[in-house]
C-alpha cells in the first residue's frame, strides 16, 4: 500500500487537474467536502446496491429522504418526488423518456418508435443554448436530432417564449405531436435562465411536458433572496439539479424530480423473474415501498444519498446558503471589476456566480478579438496557477470565470483577473 500511495503522489497528482483547488474557476466548478468525501468512502465500504428496496432499505430510503430535504431547501411542491443518478445528462434523458409515456396509446414502450408509419412526427423543444445532453438524449432515445428544434434566444440568451408558442403552433397544424419541452434554468454558457412560468403556460395548453434543466443554477434558490430563479417550476413535470455542482457534494450525484414517478416507472420498469419481490410497489404486504431499479436504465445503484446526507447535516442548510451566498456576491464584485475597467467587456448578465467576459482593446473586432482572447486564455492556462474556460457568446469568443469551489475566494478571484490582465498586456 505505501507503493501505491507513493505511486500516487508521484504519477497521479501531478498529473491531474485539480478541481478541488480554490483556484479552479472553468466549467461550473465543484468541491468535495471533507463530509463528502467521508460519506462516499463509506458508501464504498458498505458496497451495497441499491436496486431493491430489500437489497439496500437504508440506501432507498436516504435517497428518498435526502431527495425530500433538498426538495424542501429549492422551495419545490411536496407532490415532487425525487431520486438519484449520475448526472444530469441520465436525468435529462430519464425525463424525456417519462414524457412520451404521457400518451401510452403510443406504443412507444412496446413497439418504440423504429418503422412505425402510425406514429405523427413527435418534437422535442429547447433554445439554442441548451445544454448538449439535451441532444444526447433525443439521439439516444431514438428521436433522432431532427426531432429536436432549438428556439432562438433574446438579448439575454433566454428562450423566446413568443417563437416558442409559434412554432408549436405550427408543428401541430402540420399533423406534428410536440411532446416536451426542456428549459434551462442557469445554461451552461452564460447562466442565462429561460422563462419558465411562460413555457409552464405553452406546455399546459398543449399538455407538453416541461422538463426543467437546472443542473447548476437549480442550488441558488437554497438562498431564500435567490428562489425566485425557479419561479414557475412548481408546475414542470420534471426538474434536474446537481448537488456535484454547486452543493459541495462529490462526483457524481444527480437529482431527478417528477411530478409523475407512475410515468417514470413505465418507462423505466421491467421486472424480471428473479428480482420479483412480494413488496414491489402497488402489490403485496409492503405497498408504497420504492424499488429505485425502476426509475432509470441502472439495476446496480449506488448509495449515492449517504454522502449529500452527509454535506447536508454536516454544513446544515444555513451553512451551505451563507457559501453560495458569498460566491455569487464574489461574482457581483468581480463584474463590478470588469465593468469599471474600459479594456474589459462583460458579455453577459451574472444571475448566479459565472461571470463572462472578455478583453477588448480598443478598435480590435472579428475574427481578431476572438484570437486575441483565446490566445490569452492559452497563456493564462500555461502559467498553471489558474484554471478557467472559455465560450461562445453570439458567436463571439468569451472567457468564464466560474466560482463554485468552496475554497475559492475573493483573492482568488482578484488573482486570477490580474493574471487575465497580465497576459493581455504580455499580449
Ligand atoms: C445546464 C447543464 N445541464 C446539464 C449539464 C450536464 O451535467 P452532467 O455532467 O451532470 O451530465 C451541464 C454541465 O455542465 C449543464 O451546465
């Protein structure tokens, strides 16, 4: 063992990218947690699976409990039930296979979808800055790319709920059947947030269901001053926020909420002979008792609730609110930097604790001022004691600063702006 530990300070630390470092700010950065890391260490000592209720009854009812606390923490209905997976892009998928069991005169679970002249052309929804997963999803269900259309954006970035409308509207008189629509709350570019209680209204009328990705933006209405970023989610059929992304809890854990689990469990349920157990749901003595196999493609699952229930009594809700909170008011203060310096261009509102931006010397444009900052982000990366990431806004190359880590701090944010500075002048 001291081999292989040596072996590990020797090959694998230096070679990895660390983003439990403070100044790790690309992508939507994360934390492990001394209380998350303990509680995934214990979920591999007890090893178990968590497929059946019978298998693992602690490892189902944490999940559904944990899913229950964070529920009440977002400020979602009570009739959200929630379970885990790995990530939002198993979610997003498990969501969007719920949606067409809406309408089982559609066969989709019997026949699926493969030369079947019965079936209207069915489409799924999304701006054009939707996350990718969404796309995922549709190729991998059998959709298809064709069926997804990607609804422009305002100026800032939201889906336009009015194109929205129109297009539906015309899908359905061309013999169309819109299924879903996925609306992001936070997208991954520029955390902007879709209007959800307009899309919540569209879905309703044409009895689409709304899924709801707010992977990372989702965990900002924990603070009570923030929870209006979910406003109208109460009515989505389904909603995915990450706690690995902004609620301090290791890779990977993936919260899946649906108003209709029933619609989840027909997708997903599919009992065979040796895991038929007297205490399956809606039979026998043990009715009511969740068998999570059901709920996703996954049989074997992990004990993933042990290290969020862990993150969540060890930090307390107040805690984990008073971290998010100083990460978005380190964000504000960074766009306020930006802001006041005239070679510095933000290129997006800060919603959540993601700022983008880019330099802008004066008279540069096109193709130009792309170069020019992804050439500093190069040199930025190259000196190795920041990590950030870039963009596309319009079309227009952008740099992210993202402050999630939960030992990022105002210095390290300060740092990290100077070394932008430094590397624009450097040139
Ligand atoms: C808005 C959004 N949705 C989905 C995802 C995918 O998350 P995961 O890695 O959990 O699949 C991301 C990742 O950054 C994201 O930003």
């Amino acid at each position: 063992m001291e081999e292989i530990l040596g072996d590990f300070q020797r090959l694998i630390v230096p070679s990895t990218t660390h983003w439990n470092h403070p100044a790790f700010m690309a992508y939507f950065a994360n934390s492990s947690t001394g209380a998350g890391v303990l509680g995934e260490a214990l979920t591999a000592a007890l090893n178990v699976n968590a497929m059946l209720w019978r298998t693992s009854p602690a490892a189902t009812e944490l999940e559904l409990l944990t899913m229950d606390w964070l529920r009440q923490m977002l400020g979602l209905p009570a009739n959200f039930f929630g379970v885990i997976a790995d990530t939002a892009s198993s979610n997003t998928l498990y969501a969007l296979a719920a949606a067409r069991e809406v309408r089982p005169r559609l066969r989709i679970r019997e026949q699926g979808t493969v030369a079947r002249t019965d079936l209207p052309p069915m489409f799924i929804y999304c701006s054009e800055e939707a996350h990718s997963s969404v796309d995922k999803a549709v190729m991998t269900l059998g959709f298809g790319l064709n069926a997804l259309k990607k609804i422009s954006t305002d100026d800032k970035l939201r889906m336009d709920a009015n194109e929205l409308a129109a297009v539906i509207e015309r899908d359905l008189s061309a013999g169309a059947l819109p299924l879903a629509v996925v609306a992001t709350v936070g997208t991954t570019s520029t955390t902007a947030i879709d209007p959800v209680p307009e899309i919540a209204q569209i879905c309703a009328r044409h009895k689409m269901w709304l899924h709801v990705d707010a992977s990372y933006g989702g965990t900002a209405a924990i603070l009570p001053e923030m929870r209006h970023v979910l406003d109208g989610c109460d009515r989505a059929d389904s909603l995915v926020v990450n706690p690995h992304k902004w609620l301090f809890t290791p890779m990977d854990c993936s919260a899946l909420y649906t108003r209709h689990p029933d619609l989840l469990r027909r997708a997903f349920q599919h009992i065979p002979d040796y895991l038929v157990v007297p205490e399956t749901e809606g039979e026998g003595a043990g009715k009511g008792v969740a068998n999570l196999m059901d709920y996703g493609i996954a049989l074997g699952r992990r004990f993933r609730a042990l290290k969020l229930w862990f993150v969540i009594r060890s930090f307390g809700v107040e805690g984990l609110r008073s971290i998010i909170r100083d990460h978005i008011r380190i964000a504000r203060l960074l766009a306020e930097w930006i802001d006041s310096d005239p070679e510095l261009e933000r290129l997006a509102d800060v919603n959540f604790s993601t700022v983008v931006f880019r330099h802008h010397p004066a008279g540069m444009t096109g193709r130009k001022l792309d170069d020019h900052n992804a050439r500093l982000l190069q040199n930025v990366l190259e000196a190795r004691e920041v990590y950030l990431s870039h963009t596309r806004v319009r079309g227009s190359y952008a740099l992210r600063i993202a402050i999630g880590n939960i030992h990022t701090t105002e210095a390290h944010v300060r740092r990290a702006l100077d070394l932008v500075r430094n590397a624009a002048e450097a040139g």
